[in-house]
C-alpha cells in the first residue's frame, strides 16, 4: 500500500497486449503521434494538488549547472595563500589522491580577485560581471562531493544520486507543484548546443516519476528548438486532417480511459498531447528572441552580426551562447515555466568545449566564464527591473571544483573534496559566504561540518514551500526522496 502523500498512481493489474498499446499511447495511432510528437520528451506536467508543506519564498528556479568541474579557485574562493606560495611544491600536510595525476606545485589563479559590492565579496576577473549582483548572492564554499568522476558526479548533484534511475531535482519539483500555466512545460532544460553534458537525458529524467513530469529539451538557436513539434512537411498532412486524427485519437483514449477507472496513466497522456498540441503555438512566440529590444539583448551579450565563429573557444561565442539561454529562460519563466535548467559545456571532447581543465585553466576557464558572468547578470538585473527576482531561486552548480596545484604545469585536476554552489533569488540572504574551504582550497575548513548536495537540494524545496523529507514516491518498497535519506535545510543562507 502507498501512503506516499505525492503518489497518484494506483495499485496496476496484468495487462494484454492491447491494454498495453492503449496504455502506450491510445492504439496505433496513439504511437504513430507519440513518434510526431517525439516521445516523452514533449510530455510536460500537468497540474497538480500543489500541497504546500509551509509558505513558500519562491515559485519558480533557475539552476545553472557548469559541465566539466568549474574551478572555484580561479571564480569565486580567493585563496591569497596560493599567490604567495605559487610554485613552490603543494603540500598540504596529508596523503594526496588525484584523479588522473600526482600533485604538481601550488598553483595560483592566472587571474586578479578583487572586492565587490557592500559585502567586500572577492570575485575574480573572469567572473567580474557578477560582481554587479555580488550583494544578492549566498556563496557556498564548503560543499563536498562523493565521487570523483563527472559521470556520478554529475548525477549525484542534478538527482541525489550516484547512478541512473533517479528523478532530477525539476522533474521532483514538477511533481510536487505542477503548472504555472496551461501552454508551456513545467520543467525545461537549455542543454549546451554543442552537445549534451556526461550522461546525457538521464540528467533530467523523471525515472520512476510520472512521464510528464520529466523535462522538455529545448535548444537555442538550433533551426528545430524543440524537436518534432509539429509534424514533418508532407503533402498529404493538412491542418484540417491532424485535426481530425487528434480528435479521433481524443475519442478512442477516452473511451478506454472510462473502461478502465481508477488508472490515471491514460489521462496523464491525454493531458500531456493536449499540452504538445497548444506548445506547437505557445512555445514559437515564447522562444522567440527578436522580440526582445536591442539594448535588452546587449545586455545579455548575444551577437545578432556574427554568423560564423572562430574554431578556437572565444569570449564573444561563449558569452551569446549563453547569454541566449539565459534570455530564453527569463521569457520561459514569465509564461509560467516551474524549472529550468540551464547547461553550459558538453561531454568531453577536443578542443575543449567544457569546463574540465585538465590541460590549460586559462584557455578554457576565460571564456566559459565571462561568457556564463555576463548572461548571469544580466539575467539577476532583468528579473529584478521585472519584480520576479523576489519568488526566483537562482542556483549555480558545478559536479565538483578543482585542484590547488598544477596539472601537467598550466591545468588543474578534478576536487570532489570541496568545491562552491552559490544562490539568489526568492529566500535568500544576499551578501554573504557560507562554510569556508581551508586556506588552499583542498577541502572544507571544518572537516567535521560541511555541506552536500542533499543539503542544496533540500533548501531548495524548503523555499519552494517543499519538505524534502515529505515529498516522496513510492518504488521498489521504498519511499524514495530527492535527498535519499540525507539532507538539511542551510538556514544559515536565509533570508
């Protein structure tokens, strides 16, 4: 028996192959839209109870998730020690295992900190235009991961755990709270365009979730953004001839849906192409950027005049191709999207299209950085000047950080010992930084209280109205939480 709260489904029986086809989709012709439609990957929520565990400080949230292992030695967590023992051989004082290196000597960020805002908050150069919003944002320094690789890595901080079959932290935030509106998804993802981060979809998948719970993928600036929206250009599909296969398919599933009461999988279906049929109007004009002023986009850093970019990683490329996304996302946020969620970089590749250092911090970190800083800002200010930044959370992420000595002379390898988050937004204490690193920024000054992802994740329902140890779902004779069984809210960051 499920005494879950959150869980909507009932106990299932057998089914035979023509129930199962139904429950599919409604039939053949349910697959055959299904394949139009492109599968699940358009299905979005569909309105929930919206139960509330207390009052919420927010309503919606950016996560903006950096693929590769952002450094926060070289951004956000000024390490003075490492300038004046630049060099010289590192040695922190204990055994030392890296991931694909031994320690080279101390290495100091090839970039100036200096303070910014009422805070004094030390930002280095390649994220100073951040520094504009220092004062709105709670850094962590303290956060320690569980692995090493980017595959789990990158897993534990968008699910909560180390491998695949979990939901992501939108698609539980789609369960809990369903939809803002009636047009658009609940959960959107803005993946890099290059390429999808390690792991790909499992990154933002509902895994055991209801199906419509997980995320649209959206890509910015691609010809097709969202992929078979509308049908394929074809002679014999008119407008008046889907109309009328949908209305047919409407009919069908709803006859089998009154056979079979109490199951609400079918109508969740129903619900979610109904959902895609109105996205085919709703969600050209909300990806559409030309409406947007000319100072607006400048702001962001996109670049309307360039139509071919260098083959080398370069400032102006980074800073459009983020700074579209981030634009997009405040458009998707205004028209009632829950949860989105932003990438910057790719799975591993030559030349480096992500954030993972190994063979030159500077070449790669420069522009990824200022690229990610100025579409950032411009986001924290334009939410502002629109009264949304008071209910949007804003949380910055990375898998894990990187080392403070050199690798192979120029590089740095990967530290799941400690490594930043940073939020804003609905809730937050703006201005200050939590939970110090140690004076190298190896691992967390307090070896015996430190944060993890669990912890991010569960302040991040607790502002959202949520308690991370009430929403659960029931599977595999567990209640299974976002935070597994772990996880507190870090009240030290509220507001």
């Amino acid at each position: 028996m499920n005494d879950s709260p959150y869980h909507r489904q009932s106990g299932v029986t057998a089914m035979n192959r023509r129930d199962f086809l139904f429950c599919s989709g409604g039939g053949l012709g349910g697959i055959a839209l299904a394949s139009l439609l492109g599968q699940e990957s358009l299905l979005a929520a569909t309105p929930t109870s919206g139960v509330l565990h207390a009052p919420a400080k927010a309503k919606r949230v950016v996560q903006l998730f950096m693929a590769g292992a952002a450094s926060h030695v070289d951004m956000w967590d000024y390490k003075p020690l490492l300038e004046k023992k630049h060099g010289e051989k590192w040695d922190p004082g204990e055994a030392v295992e890296l991931f694909q290196s031994s320690p080279g000597s101390t290495f100091a960020s090839p970039w100036k900190f200096k303070p910014y805002g009422k805070s004094g908050k030390m930002l280095s150069d390649i994220v100073a235009p951040i520094g504009e919003v220092a004062d709105d944002i709670a850094f962590v320094h303290n956060v320690v991961g569980r692995s090493g690789v980017h595959s789990q890595a990158t897993l534990l901080q968008s699910t909560g755990f180390l491998i695949p079959g979990y939901p992501s932290i939108g698609a539980w935030v789609s369960y809990g709270l369903g939809s803002l509106n009636d047009n658009l998804p609940t959960f959107v993802v803005l993946p890099d365009i290059r390429g999808l981060p390690s792991n790909g979809q499992k990154n933002w998948d509902s895994a055991f979730l209801p199906g419509q719970n997980q995320a649209t993928q959206v890509r910015v600036n691609a010809p097709k953004p969202i992929a078979d929206l509308s049908p394929p250009p074809a002679d014999y599909i008119t407008p008046s001839g889907e109309t009328q296969g949908l209305q047919l398919l409407d009919k069908l599933n709803r006859t089998h849906a009154e056979a079979h009461p109490g199951d609400p999988r079918l109508e969740a279906r129903i619900r979610s192409y109904e959902l895609a049929a109105k996205m085919q109007l709703a969600a050209p004009e909300a990806l559409d950027l030309s409406k947007e002023s000319e100072k607006t986009q400048a702001r962001y850093g996109i670049d309307n005049s360039t139509k071919v970019w260098p083959k080398e990683i370069n400032v102006a490329e980074e800073q459009d191709a983020f700074g579209r996304k981030c634009l997009t996302a405040r458009r998707l946020l205004e028209r009632g999207v829950r949860f989105v969620q932003i990438w910057s970089g790719n799975d591993n590749g030559f030349p480096r299209r992500n954030w993972d250092s190994h063979e030159d911090i500077a070449r790669d970190h420069a522009p990824l950085s200022l690229g990610m800083a100025k579409g950032t800002a411009a986001l924290i200010q334009d939410l502002k000047d629109r009264g949304m930044f008071e209910d949007t959370l804003i949380l910055w992420t990375t898998e894990f950080g990187r080392m403070p000595c050199a690798q192979g002379g120029k590089g740095r390898d990967h530290n799941p010992f400690v490594f930043t988050n940073w939020l804003a937004g609905g809730g937050i204490k703006g201005g200050v930084s939590h939970g110090p690193s140690d004076e190298w920024g190896y691992k967390p000054a307090d070896r015996s209280h430190f944060t993890q992802g669990y912890d991010i994740h569960a302040t991040v329902l607790h502002l959202l109205g949520l308690d991370h140890e009430k929403l659960t779902f029931r599977h595999n004779g567990a209640n299974r939480r976002l935070t597994d069984v772990h996880g507190h809210v870090i009240k030290e960051i509220l507001a």
